[in-house]
C-alpha cells in the first residue's frame, strides 16, 4: 500500500514514514527540500511546494492514505517558545501554512481517478478551552488563537475530501514527550541546572501522550475502517503542571525549588504564555472504544523510558 506524508520529515512523520517502510510499503515524504533531510531506508521524500499537488499528486491515484502533518512550528524552532514567537506576521504564516497545505491535499484528491482510503489530519487538543473538565470530541471549542489555528484553519483544511467519498480523520494531538521537540527538552534542561519548578500557580491541566503511543494511535486510526472524524490522541490520565513537576523531579532526583510566577511569565512570553498557563484534561473514551491500549498509559513511567531511568535507578 501507498502512503503519503506532508510535513513528514518532522517528529511524528520521520517515525510513521519508518515503520510503514519497514513493514514493505510504499512511503512517500513531501517536503521543501527532500535533500536536506535524512529519510528512513525505503522511504522516498519529493519536493513540493507546501501550497499545491504540483510535483506529487499523481502519488495520489491508488494510495491508501494521505497524512497531512505539515504546518509552520507554532512554539517556534527551538523547545522554548520566546517573546514574538507570535508576531502577525508568524500568527499568519502559522495559519496560511496549515490552510494551504491542506488545500494541496484536497486537489491531489480531486485529481486521482481511485481516491485514497483515507485522510489523516493532525490536529491538536488546543481545540478545546482551558479548563479543569474532561474534554470530549463533541465539546465545545476555546476561542484563543491557538484554537483559531486547530478549528479554523488546520481541522477544515481537509473537510472537503469527505464529499469526494473519503475517510477523514482528525487527530487532536496532546503535548508529545520525547528527548527532541515538545515541553520535555526544556523541562529536563531546567531540572538538570537544579532550577526545575512549577509554572504559575501549577494547578493548569496538561494532558500528555508518549510519542511511541501517539505513532501507535495514528496507525491504529488509519487502519480502523470504523475510525472517522476527530479523535484526542492523548494518555488516558492527565495530571496538573504541579504534578508534572513533581514526577519529572522524583525520576530525574532533582528537587523542585524554583517556581515561575504567572506574572513573571506573562511579561517576558506575552500571549505565548498560554502555551504553558493553559491546559485541559481530555477524554480518550472514543479512541479506547475502538480497541487502542496505551503502551504508556501513566505519567512516571512514560517519563522513566524516555529518560532511560528504570524504577530501580540511582539519579
């Protein structure tokens, strides 16, 4: 079978691509500048242009699936968002670059005689408000910028492959934890210079997921002919920033000294600091419904694989 990832050299792309290449499939990774990127064996990266099917949308006719992944880095290019992360000019190349990305995809669509089986759309659980209630697919939606960019743009880019007798997905990703992008680089950072602390008042909810677990879920949700519409991909079981904090400092035996005042933050991120102020816990009921189980269902021992440090481990 034939799969197709946009934004496909990043973190959860460079993974999927590798383990449905393993598996003897054809994988085909979209991309500005193939070249500059090192693609698991078997995979094929093709230049595109980030806004149309010029150059790749023949790969469309008889694939199985399309994963559109790209879009502009909305924390920026390093682990820690910085003050104009979120100037109008980014505000606008983070939408712009989600929208267009998912218009290719639909015009590739519309041009294959056999459509694709389906359409993976990433999303994220930014979608919903911030708020200390489990959040369920069918809830309401936030009305921040960072929901601007899920619902306004991202989610809708894709809607109109629906019509043309397509299965579409769409993924509402938690915060992923690994070692290379996400909150987790930075966080390991601080504790590590012994300065690791809570954030604000640390009771904001963060809903997590390990990335092993969010490229398990993606597959699983692509080959589940059941699975339509939006799905959280998120660990079963939420904790607070608090707690976060607590866990991450017990694993890595560092203490948890040095608390950031939501003043303080504020001031030096502006409105980026609703990327690390805010949260909400959500539900995976609809998900675990259709039979997923979570390699890493609980907070420490996601964070004890990651950082390679088993239960019996001396920091």
């Amino acid at each position: 079978m034939r799969y197709i990832l946009t934004g496909g050299s990043g973190t959860i792309g460079s993974r999927l691509a590798q383990r449905w290449a393993a598996g003897g499939h054809e994988v085909f990774v979209l991309s500005r500048d193939p070249a500059s990127h090192r693609l698991p064996d078997g995979v094929t990266g093709v230049k595109w242009d980030g806004r149309t099917a010029e150059g790749w949308g023949q790969l469309a006719n008889g694939a199985y699936a399309i994963v559109n992944l790209a879009g502009e880095s909305i924390g920026g290019k390093g682990t820690i968002p910085l003050p104009g992360t979120w100037s109008d000019e980014r505000k606008r190349l983070i939408k712009s670059s989600r929208w267009n990305a998912g218009q290719a995809v639909v015009a590739a669509v519309e041009l294959a005689a056999t459509k694709p089986d389906v359409v993976f759309q990433m999303s994220g659980i930014d979608y919903y408000p911030s708020t200390s209630h489990v959040m369920a697919e069918d809830d309401d939606r936030g009305e921040n910028f960072l929901t601007e960019v899920v619902a306004d743009t991202w989610e809708p880019s894709t809607a109109a492959v629906e019509a043309l007798g397509v299965r579409r997905i769409i993924g509402r990703m938690a915060p992923l934890l690994n070692l290379i992008s996400g909150p987790l680089p930075a966080s390991v950072l601080q504790f590590k210079l012994f300065a690791g602390g809570r954030l604000g008042g640390g009771k904001q909810w963060f809903s997590w997921i390990h990335t092993d677990d969010a490229i398990r879920a993606i597959r699983f949700l692509v080959d589940s002919p059941d699975a339509v519409g939006p799905y959280n991909i998120a660990s079963p079981n939420p904790v607070t920033n608090a707690e976060f904090t607590r866990i991450l400092g017990r694993v890595m035996g560092r203490p948890t000294l040095l608390p950031v005042p939501e003043f303080a933050l504020k001031l030096v991120l502006g409105e980026v600091s609703a990327m690390v102020l805010e949260g909400r816990p959500v539900s995976v009921g609809k998900l675990q419904g259709l039979g997923f189980e979570f390699e890493f269902p609980m907070l420490e021992t996601a964070l004890r694989d990651i950082l390679g440090r088993p239960l019996d481990s001396i920091a």
